[in-house]
C-alpha cells in the first residue's frame, strides 16, 4: 500500500467573489425569481435576479464562492435589454434593496409568460408531462390588483399604466414587515437579515398601508404583521415582540393592535380579527380570521380559488366531500353549499385558532364536520379510511403534500382530487406520486395572484387514471 501523500493547501480555494462584476447573456427563466446564465469560458451557472430571458447585463455576484458550484448575482447595468422591460413601481424594488418583489422590472403580461414557463418547466422535469407553456400551461389575470379596481380600463386584467405595467399593484391584503434595530418597519433584502425600511409598499392593499404601521416606530419588536379584511372593518396589526421583551406599540387610531406571543394573540384595541366576504358558487359566504391568520394574500384570490375548486371538482347534492388543510374554511364552505345538508363534508385542519374561526364561519352548515390535528394522522384514521369519499380538495402549505398525504388520499379512491398550489415544484411532484398510485393530471388553471413576485398560484384536478 503506498503512503498517503499530504493534501497540498489551496491557496484560493473558497475565496468569497461576492462584489465580482460579470457580462453575461442572460438564459431561461428559473423557479425561484431569477434567470439563468453562465460565465464565459468556464461556464459557471449564476442565477440572476433583476434580468429578462435574452438581455446581456453586468451583473455583480451576490453570493458564491471559487468552489461555488452556482454564484448568485444580481443584473445592475443593462447593456441590451429586452422590450418587455418597464421602469418598477417601487423605488425599492431595485437590487440590492428590497427583495419582496422580483418581477417589478418586467411587463405584466410577460411576468405571467415567465410563470408559466416555471410551472411547465417543473411539471416536464419532476412528473415526467408533455406540457409546454401558452398552451397547456397559462396563466390567468385576475381582477382587483390596483386596490380601487382602476387602471384597467379595457377589463382585461392587465391593467394599463406605463409604470409597472399599471396593474399589479395594491393587492395584497396580508403583509409582514420586518422591524430593523431603530424600530423602523420595512422589508428585508434578498436572502439577508437586513432591513429596507419603507415609507409605502406599492403592491401592499390600501388598508394595510393606510393602517399607520408604517409611519411608526416600534420598540422590542421583530416584526408586525397586517391584515386588511373585506367587510369594511379596520385592519389588524399584530405585533411580535422581541424574544423576553415587552413590546412598546404606537397609536394606530385607524387600526385594531394585538400582540402574539407563545401564549397566543393579546389584544391592545380594537378586534382580534378582521371580516373576509366571499361570493362563489352563487352565494356569500362570510368568515373570521383571527390574528393574522392565513388567508389567500391577493383581494380576489379567495372568490377566484373557490370558483375554479367548484369548477375542478363540481360536487353533486348529496355527495361526500374531504377538505384537507381547511384553513378558516373557505373551500369547506362552498363545498357544502354545493352538496347541500344531504351531502357532508370533513374539513382538516392543524392549527387550532384556524380551525375555532370555521367553527364561527361555519355553524349554520349541519353537514360540516371540523377535525382539528395533522392532515397526515387523519388520513390514517380508521374511521376516515371507513369512508366513503367522492371529492378530496387539498390546499397543502409551500412544501407540499408530500408522500404519505398523497398514498392516504389516494387510497379513499375519489372520482375528482382537486389540489390548490402555491409552489410549482411541490406540485409536480405530489403529482408524480399521484401517478404512481393511479391518478392522472386532467386539468391544470394557473392564477397571478402574486403580480410583480415570482409566486404563482396553481387548481390542478386529478382523477383515476
């Protein structure tokens, strides 16, 4: 056996690059916000943000290092640029700045063609589907991005200003602001701890910015979330206090306060929840959600979503639906107006304040029943594999359903499973499960319900193959 030989030091191996400046020829978009490039001569891959599909850039490296086997950059000077390129909303929206957004420099309508790229993308490489987007996969507009619902004078959803594309903005009910060291609320920067703090927030709902937070200084805070409900009421802002700290609050007048430890959510004024008001399938349907709990960000998802889950899975009077991941019970309430009080309908749900709001909403619907606890351990219920199911709606968090979800609900044998997603990737591959069990993608509605954001929103319908 021969002596091994000492390894020899590296001098530069590992070196940070981070400030490196490159030219590069901008590539295909990816998921995650950014495009592909790679280096000329070795042919590194850098994923740039802040570019469009064919520019050419100069690009400085945000992360990586020599033994990087990627380097991540961001597009600071435009050297060619596409025509699909417009001036960003948001003074912020810039690199190095404000890593909310990653498509403010882009077109709406071409923002929705980079979307459904990613989504066909995904769903050729992880299901293994002959999908290609503009036909197989497109993406929808949707009404209400411009907070008063002007700026889109044709109705086509496109809206048509020249800055940002027009529309696009002003939709989002829910928003987290970071709180920087000198209390001041904003958000952080791309893949960093670090603050940006904010005067406004362009694609934030007019009741989110209009509730002061962002006028305001907050001590022994880490971060305030907003939610702006639809039935009139005041926005609510809840406080998350430094860890062992006691939260200092501003006055917010024009806003309900609370604060949310490990305990649960306190309240300082006002409510501890805010009004959402749905119509689909005909009817309205109202709900309460507490302490900025999850509900669909964009003003018009929940109507949108609940129509095309309608459309995907069209329950029938007296059938028995399963809703997974219930949420506040948005699509458990139109699924059991459409099976009627001869039909029932099992909504899941894992966290506990979600599931005391359905109890609210739904109490007048008989034919509800609510579990509380981990979507995973109800599908290995006995007495819910005892079922008989004819609809499975499932609206998994960003990871996924994941394997063991996929078997149990594939193991009732529904006719229909409709699958709500607002991760490409998770989806395709919950859907390559899906076929190992015996169901087949049959129908695919992608939504912007996060315009100016790489996010988009998927309704996919399975059914045996």
């Amino acid at each position: 056996m021969s002596a091994r030989r000492p390894s020899r030091p590296r001098a530069r191996a590992g070196r940070d690059v981070t400030g490196t400046e490159l030219e590069l020829e901008v590539g295909p978009v990816a998921h995650g916000g950014h495009c592909v490039a790679r280096t000329e001569g070795e042919g590194r891959v850098v994923f740039v943000r802040h570019a469009l599909p064919g520019e050419r850039v100069l690009a400085r490296v945000t992360e990586g290092t020599e033994e990087s086997s990627f380097w991540r950059a961001d597009a600071v000077r435009v050297l060619r640029a596409d025509a699909d390129r417009v001036e960003p909303a948001c003074p912020v929206a810039r690199p190095g700045l404000c890593g909310g957004c990653d498509f403010q420099h882009v077109a709406l309508p071409r923002q929705r063609l980079l979307k459904a790229e990613v989504v066909a993308e995904q769903l050729r490489r992880l299901a293994g589907l002959d999908v290609a987007a503009g036909t197989d996969v497109v993406v929808e507009p949707v009404p209400g991005d411009t907070g008063d619902d002007t700026g889109d004078e044709d109705g086509d959803g496109d809206g048509d200003g020249a800055v940002g594309g027009g529309a696009g903005l002003r939709w989002r009910t829910r928003t987290r602001f970071a709180v920087d060291a000198e209390g001041r609320p904003g958000l952080h920067v791309h893949r960093s701890h670090a603050v940006v703090p904010l005067d406004d927030c362009p694609i934030s709902a007019p009741g989110v910015v209009g509730s002061g937070v962002l006028g305001a200084r907050w001590g022994n805070v880490e971060a305030v979330e907003v939610a702006a409900g639809s039935d009139g009421g005041p926005p609510l802002v809840v406080a998350l206090p430094s860890a062992g700290r006691h939260a200092h609050l501003p006055k917010l007048p024009g806003a309900s306060v609370a604060v949310r430890t490990a305990e649960g959510v306190h309240r300082v004024s006002g409510r501890t929840w805010v009004g959402e008001r749905v119509a689909a399938g005909g009817r309205e349907h109202a709900f309460r959600v507490s302490g900025a709990g999850f509900w669909q960000g964009h003003r018009a998802a929940p109507g949108v979503l609940a129509g095309a889950v309608l459309e995907a899975a069209a329950p029938r009077p007296g059938e028995s639906a399963l809703d997974l991941y219930a949420g506040a019970g948005l699509f458990t309430a139109v699924l059991a107006a459409a099976v009627g009080e001869q039909g029932s309908v099992l909504a899941v749900e894992g966290e506990e304040r979600a599931v005391r709001d359905a109890r609210r909403s739904l109490h007048g619907a008989p034919q509800v029943e609510l579990w509380a606890g981990a979507v995973e351990e109800a599908l290995a219920d006995p007495e819910l594999a005892g079922r008989s199911v004819d609809v499975v709606v499932l609206d998994p968090p960003r990871a996924g359903a994941g394997r063991d979800v996929v078997a149990g609900v594939a193991g009732l044998r529904p006719r229909a499973v409709v699958y709500v997603a607002c991760d490409p990737a998770a989806l395709a591959r919950d859907v390559a499960t899906f076929a190992q069990h015996g169901y087949r993608l049959d129908g695919l509605r992608a939504f912007d319900l996060f315009p100016q954001t790489a996010h988009v929103e998927c309704v996919a319908r399975l059914v045996p193959a």
